[in-house]
C-alpha cells in the first residue's frame, strides 16, 4: 500500500513536470482496494461498468478541467411498424413495467445495446416485442429527455 502511494504520486509529480494534463486510470475489480488510495491523491470517480472503474484527474491546477464527462445517454427507439397493405400502424401493449400497469397501446420500444446501430436496434426490437422480421426504411423524428435513470439524459 505505501509503495503503490510512493509511486503513484512520484508518477504524477513526474507528469505534471513533462506536462501532461489529464490522467486515466483503469481500475479493475480485483484492484478495487486503490480506489481509496486514488480518492485521497485527488482522483475523481469518471466510468463505471461491471469489472472496471475509470477514475481522472486534471493536473494543472490554475485551470479548470477538460477531461470529458463519462457516458450520460440512452438511446431508445420505438418501431413504426405499418401493415403493407392496409397501412394500418401496429400498436402492442407491453406485459410488464410502468406501461403495463397503465395498460397503454403504444409502438414497439426499447433501448439500443452497447455497440448497437439504431437500425439493428429497431429490427431487433420489432422481433422481439412482436415476432416480426421487418425491413427498416427511415429514422421519421427524434428527441431527447433528461432526468431519466440516474438523473441523466
């Protein structure tokens, strides 16, 4: 523990002199027991996902800091679905969550996967909520709304 301080603040005096501004360090769960350690060297929490922490820190001191913030969006899409023929809209109510409860119709919805195209998302979603293979033609509006899960967008 004294040695991993030692060095790591002689790691960051030496970076301060060469100039570097912003400092990422990747903490894995096995290693979460530095995370105090970081916390007192003026570390701030960046990330997290399961297995990993991403903890920064901003060198100059007379400046404020210009690291990004970390991942804050979702991004969702609900599936227009229109029957070939009639042009008819397919509605589904959902069987579990706060639409349920309210027994509201709505499009097939849900959230892109990490990694996941909007597109790959809508036919994804339209396969799963209601079984169909579908053939997606155009994004038709988007939006966005903040206070969402953890208070973000």
């Amino acid at each position: 523990k004294f040695k991993f301080v030692t060095t790591f603040k002689n790691s960051l005096d030496q970076w301060k002199q060469n100039g570097h501004r912003g400092i990422w360090i990747n903490i894995p769960t096995k290693y979460s027991s530095i995370v105090p350690l970081c916390t007192e060297m003026g570390f701030e929490f960046q990330y997290a996902k399961k297995g990993l922490l991403v903890m920064t820190q901003w060198l100059p001191e007379n400046e404020e800091s210009r690291l990004p913030h970390g991942p804050t969006h979702q991004v969702g899409i609900g599936a227009v679905i229109l029957h070939p023929i009639t042009g008819k809209m397919l509605v589904v109510q959902e069987k579990t969550g706060p639409a349920a409860k309210r027994k509201l119709w709505k499009m097939p919805t849900g959230l892109t996967d990490p990694g996941e195209d909007i597109v790959d998302a809508a036919i994804r979603e339209a396969k799963e909520e209601v079984g169909l293979d579908v053939e997606f033609d155009r994004i038709i509006c988007m939006r966005q709304a903040h206070g969402g899960i953890f208070n973000q967008s």
